[in-house]
C-alpha cells in the first residue's frame, strides 16, 4: 500500500522503517488544507496528534483516492469522525503502546515538582548550592488521586503505591485490576482529599475542562496537579488563577489544550504568540514537557509496529475493531 506519513521526524522514520512491507514516503510538513494536495495518489494517509484533518481536509483527501486515514497515536480527538462517515474514509489508530512509558513520565513530573529537580540542576550549573526554595515534602503516607482506571491509570497507581502513597481513583468504570492497589472514590472526595491529582482519562464531552473553576476550589490549597492525557481536559485560564492564588501548589504538563501549533517543533528563534501559554511558562512551581511522555525506545516499536499492522489489515479486510475508530 502507497502510504503519504506526514508530519513525520527522524525517529519515526526510523522504527516505520525498520519494519515496514509497504511503500511509505514522508512528509515533514503537517497535514493541513495547504499540504493536503501532497497525498494524491496515495491510498492511505499516517497522521499524528497534531496533524488537522477537518472536512476541508477530509474532502481533499477522499477526492485524492485517499480511502483510509492511519493515526499513529491513540488520540483521534483532532479527526472530524462524521466527516469521515460522510466521505467513506476509514480511520484507524493505534489503541495502545506502552502505559509505562506515560504513566512513568507522570511519575518523574511529580518527583521533579516536589522536590525542584530543574530548579537545583539550573542551580549547580550557576555554582549556586544553596537549598533555600527546594523545600519538598514525603510522597510516603500522601494520598494521590489518579482519574482514570485505564493502563496507564493503573500502572501510575502501582509505582505510586509502591512509594507507600494513598491512592484512590475516580472512574466510571470500575476496574477490578485496580484491587489491592488503589480504592474507588467519588470525583468529590477525590478533589477533597488528593495531595496529588494525576489525569489518565480520554478527553470526552463529559471531561472536556474536567479541571476548572469549580473543580480546583473543592481541592486541598496546594495540590500538585499533573496532566499526561489531553490538554482540553484543563481550562488553564482556571489553573493559571490557581496557581497565582496558590490553590494549585504544583503544576507538571506534558499536553496542552492549545498545543498543536507548538509541540514537536523547535522554535526556540521565534516569539511564542499565545499568551496563556507564555504567561503558564512563568510560573517556577510549573513544569512543561512538550507531548514527550510517550518518547520511549519501546512505545516508538509498539507505534510503528501497531500502524503497519493496521495498514496491512486494511488491506486485507481485516481490521481490527480495536484499531478501528470509524470505517465501511
């Protein structure tokens, strides 16, 4: 199958060609109405997070001969679904890849915070080995609330417990993986009672800005929050109020709610224009990574491994409904 890979950098050239039986050539601009016209006479595109595919887009690509749309992400937040419907376009993804990779990179967000690991590395390189500013507190015996019971839920409890932390969890499913390792509560107690707040949920209507105003005044003064997910699952003007009032003590993000126009791009030679964003950045008790929590030598495998097997089921007619977001 002849694949246009947009949006694609050197490492996912690496691991998509290391295994890949079809005919695949990449793109480094992302796909978007302007470089849409790029994917004619392939029949499969492969996008990732940040790529645009509205129905502008869509449109394009199934008047292109364009017939299946392969994510190599789990996310599809950013796909018009009933376009695709509409337009006979199939969408795939890859469902999973490795919960420790996030769930660990949420895990190093909370131990950074707490005890100002970029704070003092800044520090040292200055020859500044003072320790006033770097107080931190005992992760044994707090209690940290994890939303979401999924993998990466799961495996973020475990290394949380194995700290000797507390740990309950929100979800509207009950996992019974979760036994023995964390215990359900209510959203309500969960706010009320969490030192630490960890976010391992899908972002759907019903948790679209499940972090806002109303939800950040029922928690403790002080909660480190931290998000792994999707960035819409914050109103960060509500955090941002937060933090400057010092209701929200800490704050680790590796997604941002507006983050498409800059992670994944070096753009350190040019004026960042969105101004919450910039405004987030100037807080010391907040940490930014820019969508890195999946950037693991075994997740990039499981991606790459995953999305060529999705293109070779396709094409067999054999897609699994696991893979399987929308399709004919």
């Amino acid at each position: 199958m002849r694949v246009a890979v947009f949006n694609t950098k050197a490492y996912d050239r690496l691991y998509l060609e290391a295994a890949s039986a079809h005919e695949l050539t990449f793109i480094e601009a992302h796909l978007n109405v302007q470089t849409a016209p790029l994917a004619a006479g392939f029949a499969a595109v492969c996008c990732f997070v940040n790529d645009t595919l509205d129905e502008p887009v869509l449109r394009q690509l199934a008047e292109h001969g364009v017939q299946l749309i392969a994510m190599r992400c789990a996310g599809f937040n950013n796909i018009d679904l009933p376009a695709c419907e509409r337009l006979g376009l199939t969408v795939c993804r890859v469902p999973e890849y490795s919960p420790f990779a996030v769930a660990e990179h949420a895990v190093a967000l909370v131990l950074d915070l707490n005890r100002h690991i970029h704070r003092a590395f800044n520090r040292v390189r200055e020859q500044d080995y003072s320790l006033d500013g770097l107080l931190g507190f005992d992760l044994h015996g707090k209690t940290v609330g994890v939303v979401g019971s999924g993998k990466i839920g799961r495996a973020f409890a475990r290394i949380m417990n194995g700290f000797g932390c507390q740990v309950i969890v929100s979800d509207p499913l009950v996992n019974d993986e979760m036994a023995g390792i964390a215990r359900y509560v209510s959203a309500a107690e969960l706010w009320a009672d969490s030192d630490i707040i960890s976010l391992h949920c899908p972002l759907l209507p019903a948790t679209h800005h499940l972090i806002n105003a109303d939800t950040i005044a029922q928690m403790k003064p002080g909660v480190m929050l931290v998000n792994t997910s999707r960035g819409a699952l914050i109103d960060t003007p509500a955090v941002i109020t937060a933090l400057k009032s010092g209701q929200i003590g800490y704050l680790g993000l590796d997604v941002y709610e507006e983050e498409g126009d800059l992670f994944f791009d070096d753009l350190s030679g040019t004026i960042i224009q969105d101004d919450v964003f910039a405004r987030l950045t100037t807080f010391p008790n907040v940490l930014v990574t820019g969508h890195q929590a999946f950037f693991t030598r075994e997740a990039l495998a499981e991606i790459a491994r995953v999305t060529l097997q999705n293109l070779t089921d396709y094409e067999c007619g054999a897609l699994p409904d696991a893979s399987r977001v929308t399709g004919h």
